[in-house]
C-alpha cells in the first residue's frame, strides 16, 4: 500500500543548459510542495540544488502565466519561465505532466483531460513563441508519467471533447465498455500539431506503477509526482 521506501521514481533529461525532471512518489511526510520535492530532487541531482521552484496553483484550464521569480504566481496550468535558476514546476497524481524547452524559456504544463480538451498546450506554446524571434533553439518537450489508457476509462462525453482536438487514435472503443482515453498520446499529438519538433514520452502508467502516485488508485491518500524544468 505504502508507497516506496528506498529509492524515489525519477526519469531526468538534459539538453544543454535546460534540465527537466520527473520525480515519483516520495512517501507521505516526505515532500510537502514543491520546495520540498526539489530538496528531494537535489539529493538525486545536484543540478537541481541551484534552482528555486515557481508553481501555479493548477485549475484544470487552459491558462499560461509567466513566473516573474521563484515561489506561487497564480492560478493557471502553464507556467513560463525565463529566468535561470527558477525552475517552472507541475504536479499531478494521473493528469500528463509537460515540460516544455523553447528558445530561452521553459514550461511546466499540468494536463488533464480537461486542459488538453481546453488547449492549454496551445496556451503554453503561444506563450513560449511570444519569447523567441523565430531563431532560438527548437522546441522540445518532455511527457512524464500519467495514467495509461491501459487504467483510463471515461465517458463518451469526455472522450469526444479530447478526441476533437488531439485525433481519432487517442480513444479506443469496444462494444458494451467505456472509451479508454490516451492521455499521453493526446499530449503528444497536440504537441507535434503545435509544432514542437521533438517530443519524448516516459512511457509508464502511474496507476500501473505504485513508484508513482495515482488519483485513480490511491483516491484521497495519493500524494503528488513532480515535473520540474529550468535552465542552469
Ligand atoms: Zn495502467
């Protein structure tokens, strides 16, 4: 039941300066928020011991805001970054966690079906553009772990809203049972549809994975998994 005791859940990338992070269960006590999930992040990566986390408090909308330092900015699902050293932060327990590189900007993008239904990639990628002269180094982005749609059944309501947005292939339907939905796959779709040339997905299912929080699986108990991206 408990979550894991030794080691902590932990997928990293580098590109150049721009780090990106996600971060597993850590047992209950152990990471509060974000600033403590880095701490726990900077034991693993010492990268991570200069950066300060910016995070939203998440809404499940479409909303891009830009952090103007370290700590809360406000309500929102996308958060952009400009700055080194301040790392644009998400959390989630079964939504898709996206982390964004564009030019000299980042960001940490909190998806849930109702955000990708409500274009909250296209938020964070209009945003990001509106940083860069057209020059700057192309996007790239990064899926964290999220629920799979092996553990993702909804209904047709809600299938049909990120089905329009994201294509066909994101729902598989059977006779007589639910829609499954692809959370991830509909990320990604959305991001090659945005033009973000490279896009990476940790291909895990988090209710699948007990390394990895899941609403669906552990309801009210489920802590947070943590998705960080900066520049050094
Ligand atoms: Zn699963």
């Amino acid at each position: 039941m408990n979550g894991p005791s030794a080691g902590v859940a932990l997928e990293v990338y580098r590109r150049g300066p721009v780090w990106a992070a996600f971060l597993g269960a850590v047992p209950q006590g152990g990471a509060a928020g974000p600033e403590d999930a880095l701490e726990v992040l900077a034991g693993r990566v010492p990268a991570a011991a200069a950066a300060a986390p910016a995070w939203l408090r998440q809404r499940h909308g479409a909303a891009a805001l830009r952090a103007p330092g370290p700590g809360p900015t406000g309500d929102g699902d996308a958060l952009i970054v400009s700055a080194s050293g301040v790392a644009a932060t998400v959390f989630v327990a079964d939504c898709v966690p996206v982390l964004i590189a564009a030019g000299d900007s980042v960001a940490a993008v909190h998806a849930g079906w109702r955000g990708l239904a409500k274009g909250v990639l296209a938020s964070a990628v209009r945003e990001l553009n509106g940083d860069s002269s057209g020059d700057g180094a192309p996007a790239e982005a990064w899926i964290g772990p999220a629920i799979g749609p092996c553990c993702y059944e909804v209904g047709e309501d809600v299938a049909v809203q990120v089905e329009s947005r994201s294509g066909a292939e994101v729902v598989t339907r059977r006779p007589g049972r639910k829609p499954r939905l692809d959370l991830p796959l509909a990320a990604s779709r959305q991001l090659a549809g945005l033009g973000v040339g490279q896009v990476s997905t940790v291909e895990r299912c988090v209710r699948c994975s007990p390394d990895w929080w899941s609403y669906r699986r552990d309801g009210a108990r489920a802590g947070r998994n943590y998705g960080f991206i900066w520049r050094d």
